[in-house]
C-alpha cells in the first residue's frame, strides 16, 4: 500500500530518529510511505488569530500538493504537523468564506475544498494495519520494558481532530502492547510539556516536564513513548537540568513510538538512530536484550 | 346543513388583536353566506364572554358557533359546554385557532395576520356547516389502578388511590419497594434517617387491603383504552418455594458465587443466591439466574443439597397476570449516569458516585455506617465533592440541571462533617441551586456552622498519587488554581429516566422527550397528565425532582385518578373513524397501521370494525384506506374539500 507522506522540517533535522524509524517499520509493515514533492512549513501553531487567513497559506498548501499527486489521503508523524493539517482542513471544509478567500489569494494553484483527508501514523497502524497483524510480525517482542505511553496535546485537543478518546486515549497503549511491551498508564499522560514556553519561560517548562517525567517513574515506567518532537525535545533536552535541581534523579529515555516499532519488528537498530535522542536509551534496551546486532 | 351561525372574535387582550385587526374581521365576516352575527370581545372566554355567546344563541336564533380563539386544546371544551347549555348539539361548535396558527407566528406582519385569519375561521365555518350532530360514547370504567414503579412515587400514587377506597396494583421490576430512596442514608434539609420515612409507608402497602404487590414484575403488553387497560404483567420466578423456606439461611453460606451487590452499587457483595436488603419490603430469598451457576450451563446445586426443606425449585417458571385497570400512574423513576462515561475523574476505587457515597453513610451499608473509603477501608479525611458531573454538560448529552445534586452533596457533606470532626470537605460548584423551602438556609449552615469549603469552578482531572487521590480544579473566586489531595471524591452524577421506561413508553402509547423523559400533555397546565387519556404521571419518570416534588406529583397524579373514578360513566369523543361497509374491501390496512389497535376485519363480512371507544379519531387509518371507504366523524373528505376550495380560493 501507498501513501502520501508528509514529514515537515523537524522530522528531516532533530527528529531523523523519527522519521527513519518510521519510514523503515512501515515499509516492514507493508506501507510504503511517498513524501510528498514541493512539501513546505506546515504553519507550525495553529493560529488563533480571528483574522488568520495568511497563517492558513502553509497547511493548504501542503494539502494542496496532497490534490495535484491524486491522493486523497497525507500522513503526518509529528504530532504539530498532524495538528494544524487536520484543522486547516477542517476550517476548509466548514467555512466557505474563509476557503474562497483562501482560494482566490492564491490563484496561481489549483482550488482547495477540503478533498484531502489528514490521518496521523498512529491512526493507520490501528484503522489500516491493524493491531493483531502489527503483534504477528513482531519478531523481537519488548518484553520486560516498562514503558508510560505519553500523548501530549496536540494529538488529541481540540476535540474535533483527536485521533482517540480526547481524556483517556489508548491508541499508543494499545500499540506498545501489540509490541509486546509492559505498558505503564499514568495520569500525566496527556498533560502539556510546556510546548514552545521553553523559548520565554523555560522554568515553567522545567516544572512541566519534572511532573511528568517523575509521575511516570513513580508509576514504575522505564522508558516513555512518544510522537511529538516538541515533546520530545522539552522531555529529553530538560533532563541534564532536572538531575541538577532534583536530586535522585537519574534520567528516564524518551523514545519515539516508531523506534520502538522498528526495533520490535526486527529491523536493524541503525534505522532507529539511537545517537539523536537526548537520553541514549541503548543501556536500558541492551539491559532487556532487545538490542541485536 | 348548519345555515344560522355566529362566529365570535377574541381579542385575547392583545394577544390576538395586537396583531389582527379584529374590527375589520367582523365586519368582514358578518356578511360571509350562512354567517347571521359576528363580534368581537376582549376575553371569549371569561364569564361575561361566554354570556355574549349564549345571549346570541338565544337571540339570533343560531344553530351553529365559530369560536374564533386561541388553541382547541385551550378551549374548545369550555365553549362546546357554553353552547350546550343552550341546547345546541355541542358538535355544532368549532375553534379557528387565530392564536397559535395566526397572530403569535405572524406578530410582524400585521394585514397579512388578518387576512390569513378570515381565512381560518372561513375555513371553520365551510366545516361547521356540514357537522352531524354527535353525542360523546358512553364507555365502561373499571375502578381499579396500575402503578408501574414502586419507587417513593409510585408508592405514594399507590397509596393516595387505595386510600380513596379503589383497588390498585403495583407492579414493580426489583424485589422490593422502595426505589432508590430506600438507599439512601438522610434526607434535606432535615437530616431525616430514611427508614424512619420509608418503613412505616412501605409496611402500609404491604399490608393494604387494596393494594396488590407485583415484584420481580415487568409489564409485558398493554391494550385498551382509559377505563379499560387491559395488562400483562410478568413475574420472574424467585426459584425459592416460599412455603417451604424457613429462612435459615444455609444456602447463602453454600453459593460458590459471589458478585458485587446492586443495592450497595458494588460495595458489598453478595451471592447468587441472596436476601432482599434489610431495608426491603417484601423480605425475600431469590436465585439470581444471571448469575447462578445452575442456569449457566454448570450442574452446580450447592443451595439445593443443603437446604433441610427441600425450598429450592430450580423449574420455577415466569408467570403471567391479566389484570384490567381503568387508570395507570407511571412511576418508573431514575438511573443516575455510569461514572465511568467520565473517564478524566472516574478511573479510580475512591471515586465514586453519589449513591455509592449514601451508602457509605448510611447505617445499614456496606460499612455499618462508618464512613471508610471502599479501596483500603480507611476513613477519608480529605473528602472533595464534585456536582454537575454531566448535568448541564451538552457536550456529554445533558442539557439539563439534575436539581437534586446541589442539596444532596450539601446533605452528604454535612452528614461527613459531624461523622468524621477531623475531616475536611470541599465542594466544587457551578452555581448553587437551592431554591426551595428551607433548602438555602441548610447550604448556609453547610458553609457557616459546618466547616464545609465551597469552591466555585470546575475540575479538570481527578488521579491517583499514592495514597492520595489529586484533584486539580479552578477557584474563578479568587482566580487561582487549585489542587486538593483528597481520600475520597464523589461526583454528582447526572439524573437520567431509568433503563426501559422508553420501551414501556411505547406499550403505553405515551411519548418521551429527546432526553429519554416521560412528556406531559401541557407544561404548564396539565404536568401529570400524559395525551394518553387515562395515563398519568408521577415523580422523576417525567423529570428529576427531589423526594418533596417527587410526592406532590405523585399526589397529583393520584388526584387525576381519584377525580377520573369517582365519575359514574366515562365519555369518550364520538369524532372517530367508521369504514363504508358498501366500499370496504377487507384489505386490512388499516388494521394494520391503527397505533391504538382499535380496527379488526370482521371475519365474516370481510369488512373493517372500528372499536369506537378505543379509536382515537388520529385520521391515520383514512389517509391509508385504498378504497376511500374509511371516514371520520365530522372530519368528512367533503369537509375537507370545502375548506380547502376556500384556503385555496385566492391563489386559484
């Protein structure tokens, strides 16, 4: 199976650990992700502004790259990209007025109605893979690794584009356990890492991502699986500080979801490029001998 | 054909003349053919109205009155009587609803509004004309009750009728009587113990002379029509033959099974086989078949082999009762909402819902009144309320207020507070309604004299931490976040109708509201009454009310049936269906699409019969009839013919 990708500029800089992982389970998986051509910035926050058409340029016209390749379908693995895809095609989809303007400003492409359905990684491995099959083509399950599924915001607020339930989603639950992992439920799995307060309030993240990290440990996860990359970084880039100001604190791993996937199906470990993550989770899946060469 | 008529204009203060130009429509009207007097007046309907109509009837001489008004279902009965007692046929007297049909909707548009009202009471007069004379069917009445529910309503409808000296019959799902209210630990703003309200009320009906208990009953099929409800009631077997048990209890040590007991809502447990609450009324010893081992395919007979009378009879069979009732009260009363439908607070043991928590406090619960929270038996010191869980929520379905919630997490706190002195309570709110006798002066002393924390926002999540359970909420009084690390949390789930009292809806031909509640016939004037005639309402089956509002209504609803059999006949609207026996075919349809069951085909004529005291006159079984043979009484297709050549005359 085809579908059309879109990776966005953090999965091809910080997060090449995500999209190479990605990339290589689910062409394993028997999806065969196609990037885009002539992909931009996504728009990156969604805008609250009333008058925001100018920020909406971007995520149209990645859709709109979706249209002239004839699909009628774009994944996204970052959880932000994910986010303002789906509500800038949401908004095209229900206010006409906003998507003729949009339309007529830039008539140099083709006309945009809301054609293109956005769905997350996530989404496709439960609607078109399939827990049970994804558990059949495990060949290195994560057996013994304790690990606290964290969602964050973005995939699931606001209620309209949540690919789960918005409170207690279960959809990275669920997959961990088709791994074969020991997943750890714990409450802060949905709070805010503090998203982009790190450039003016670095602090308030810290607290942010200090509740979350040691609710996970106090729960008894080894490890936390994650989408996002803004989370990734707040969670992972925070630590060095966090073993500073808490003592006891030894650092947990933070892993994208397809890192785990890949090496669960067996791929080479090389897809998953371990040496890009701020916590090196190696000791620890070496420890559970899910580490092969 | 009527050729003396008056038509009568009602200003209905400025209801109606605010918008239509009654002057005009008089003077318009007096001259239209068969018309002999036309006026208008401010109040048709008050005393000296209604003079104005008989006066004319005497005085003109007129066979036939236009009653130019507000809705039938206001009036009509009022004016048919006016003209009665002056010795017209009172099917000689129609409204032409100029209110709701003419001058409400068209407020803006003012000769338009008076010319669509000629054309109303034109439209009325062309029917008027071609009335019959008809005199309303005497039907039987049979002087006994039902009462479906035997919840605090549904007893007290049972026992205001029994008391008048008529028989009713109670027919109740569970095992005992009691509902819900039975559960609980007090009452508000009193502080009442519940038994002390419910025992001795629930030991009278028990013993009335006039009153027949159904437990484990559910009814099966209803048919008839007001006077003459004829019922199905089915009663599930209890497996125990009681003349036999002597209740020693041997069998209850014996069942392998165990499973969380309904009426603790999971709080307790109990067997497969097991004993009313001790609050029940009847006591009684029944084999649960959901769960029983024997009924599940295993050949256990634990309770069989040890019990020395030989009382279990596992081939018991559900039985079926006929009874016919003249009256029926619906008192199918409430659920309260699963918490697990809110998983962002419910996810935890020492959660729990508001019922749950009167069972705590109660003395004869699950702790023997101490209050302990149900995950490790401590006792909570930290108790955090929280209301509107689900009321007032649209998102989650509820546009309503579930009224009770306020004053029953006041009530608990209160009762928590003088229980455990050291502890603390918090209440999280949204408004606090309390706005009945003796209600806002109890809130007050909740807050006041005793120690309990009121906080006006809402939570946002609700986990366990360790030993605690976190709840982090909003104080929009001093704008501050809040996290509480609380023993116990109770939500105030929202009031929703019980479990198949939509299904029951449909038997009875009575409808529900989009948020699954029993509907009145009127809101304002007739709250306990259905538009089934003969079906009546009583408590939270119509909408959630308190214990106080739940008696008046049942007391009302009691009343309606009282008044209905202390009349010596029961007339019934003489507008039905008759089929033309010369065109009928015999084909059925109509049969087969009547809603009241009111048509058979005569087996040996092949014709249709209409059961006239049972046809509501509804009209469907004419539009259906192929043949045209069907009619209805004053609502003839040449009535119909005419009045549309008039509707229609300015647009031909």
């Amino acid at each position: 199976m085809n579908l059309s990708y879109y990776p966005g500029c953090t999965l091809k800089t910080k997060a090449k650990n995500l999209e190479d992982s990605a990339v290589a389970s689910m062409a394993a998986l028997g999806v065969n992700l196609v990037e885009l051509p002539r992909w931009n910035c996504c728009g990156t926050v969604y805008s609250f502004a009333e008058d925001e058409e100018l920020h909406q340029l971007a995520p149209v016209r990645n859709l709109i790259r979706v249209k002239e390749v004839e699909s009628n379908k774009v994944v996204t693995i970052c959880s932000f990209c994910y986010n303002t895809l789906k509500r800038a095609n949401l908004l095209i989809t229900n206010d006409p007025e906003k998507r003729n303007t949009l339309n007529t400003f830039m008539e140099e492409e083709i006309d945009y109605n809301g054609e293109v359905e956005v769905v997350h990684l996530l989404e496709v491995l439960r609607d078109e893979v399939g827990w049970q099959s994804i558990s059949q083509k495990v060949q290195l399950p994560l057996k013994g690794l304790k690990v606290a599924p964290y969602y964050g915001c973005t995939l699931l607020r606001p209620q309209a584009v949540a690919i789960d339930n918005v409170e207690r989603p279960t959809i990275m639950h669920d997959l961990l356990q088709a791994l074969g992992a020991e997943v750890v439920d714990f409450p802060f799995a949905t709070e805010c890492c503090g998203s982009y307060q790190i450039l003016s309030n670095p602090d308030f993240v810290s607290h942010c991502v200090w509740d979350i990290l040691s609710s996970a440990l106090r729960w008894g996860a080894e490890a936390v699986a994650l989408s996002c990359p803004m989370c990734d970084f707040n969670l992972g880039q925070k630590q060095k500080e966090l073993r500073q100001t808490h003592s006891g604190f030894k650092g947990i791993p933070i892993l994208y979801f397809t890192q785990l996937l890949a090496l669960s199906l067996g791929l080479d470990p090389e897809v998953c490029r371990f040496e890009l993550n701020y916590v090196d989770p190696r000791p620890l899946l070496e420890s559970k001998g899910l580490l092969r060469q | 054909m009527l050729k003396r008529i008056g038509v009568f204009i009602c200003h209905c203060g400025l209801n109606i003349a605010g918008t239509v130009d009654v002057k005009r429509v008089v003077e318009t009207i007096k001259d239209y053919p068969g018309v002999v007097h036309a006026e208008s007046y401010i109040y048709m309907c008050s005393d000296p109205g209604q003079d104005l109509v008989r006066r004319a009837i005497r005085e003109k001489g007129l066979d036939g009155v236009v009653m130019a008004n507000c809705s039938p279902s206001m009036h009509e009965k009022t004016f048919r009587n006016v003209v009665a007692k002056e010795g017209l046929n009172p099917y000689f007297c129609e409204v032409a609803n100029i209110r709701e049909h003419c001058s409400w909707p068209h407020e803006h548009e003012k000769e338009l509004a008076t010319k669509k009202a000629l054309l109303i009471i034109e439209t009325t007069i062309e029917k008027l004309k071609r009335n019959m004379e008809l005199t309303p069917m005497v039907v039987p009445l049979h002087k006994r009750a039902l009462v479906i529910g035997g919840g605090i309503a549904g007893m007290q409808a049972a026992l205001d009728i029994a008391s008048a000296g008529y028989e009713v019959i109670i027919v109740e799902k569970l095992p005992t009587i009691g509902g819900h209210a039975i559960q609980l630990a007090g009452t508000f703003p009193t502080l009442n113990r519940v038994p002390c309200l419910m025992a001795p009320r629930m030991a009278e009906i028990a013993s009335h002379p006039k009153i027949k208990l159904y437990t484990c009953a559910e009814v099966e099929d209803i048919s008839g029509y007001v006077g003459n409800f004829a019922v199905k009631i089915k009663t599930k077997p209890s497996y125990i033959n009681e003349e036999r048990c002597n209740n020693c209890e041997l069998c209850l040590g014996e069942c392998p099974v165990t499973l969380p007991a309904e009426f603790d809502r999971g709080l307790s447990q109990r067997k497969a086989i097991y004993l009313t609450p001790r609050e029940a009324i009847p006591q009684k010893l029944l084999i649960d078949p959901g769960s029983c081992l024997h009924f599940n395919g295993n050949e256990c007979h634990a309770c069989e082999e040890i019990c020395p009378t030989k009382a279990i009879d596992f081939l018991q069979q559900e039985t079926i009762a006929e009874e016919v009732v003249g009256a029926i009260v619906v008192a199918t009363g409430y659920e309260i909402w699963d918490k697990m439908n809110v998983p962002e607070y419910a996810s935890d043991p020492d959660v729990i819902d508001g019922l749950q928590f009167e069972r705590i406090l109660s003395p004869s619960g699950p702790t023997g009144g101490e209050i302990r929270r149900p995950s490790d038996g401590k006792v909570p010191k930290e108790v955090v309320f929280i209301s509107c869980v689900g009321s007032r929520d649209p998102e989650h379905g509820f546009t309503y207020c579930s009224r009770v919630c306020c004053m029953y997490i006041a009530k608990q706190a209160v009762l928590y507070s003088r229980t455990v002195p050291e502890g603390q309570a918090y209440v999280f709110y949204m408004d606090i309604r309390s706005d009945s006798k003796g209600y806002e002066e109890f809130v007050k002393r909740a807050v006041e004299e005793e120690r309990v924390l009121y906080l006006r926002g809402r939570v946002s999540k609700v986990f366990r931490d360790g030993d605690k359970i976190k709840v982090w909420g909003s104080d929009t009084l001093s704008g501050k976040s809040i996290e509480i690390a609380a023993d116990l949390v109770i939500l105030a789930t929202a009031m929703t109708p019980s479990e198949g009292a939509k299904e029951l809806a449909r038997k009875l031909n009575v409808t529900v509201d989009a948020l699954g509640f029993l509907t009145e016939a009127h809101p304002k004037l007739r709250p306990v009454e259905t538009l089934t005639t003969g079906i009546y309402l009583a408590g939270t089956a119509q909408w959630p009310r308190d214990i106080p509002d739940t008696i008046s209504s049942s007391s009302g609803a009691a009343s309606k049936v009282i008044s209905l059999f202390s009349r010596k006949e029961l007339l019934h609207e003489p507008t039905v269906a008759w089929p033309d026996e010369e065109v009928c075919s015999g084909c059925g349809i109509c049969a087969s699409i009547c809603a009241y069951h009111a048509i058979e085909i005569d087996p040996k004529r092949r014709v249709a019969r209409v059961n006239e005291a049972v046809c509501e006159g509804c009209g469907a079984c004419i539009a259906a009839c192929p043949s045209g043979a069907m009619r209805q009484k004053n609502w003839t297709a040449m009535q119909f013919f005419e009045m549309l050549d008039v509707a229609t005359g300015a647009y031909v």
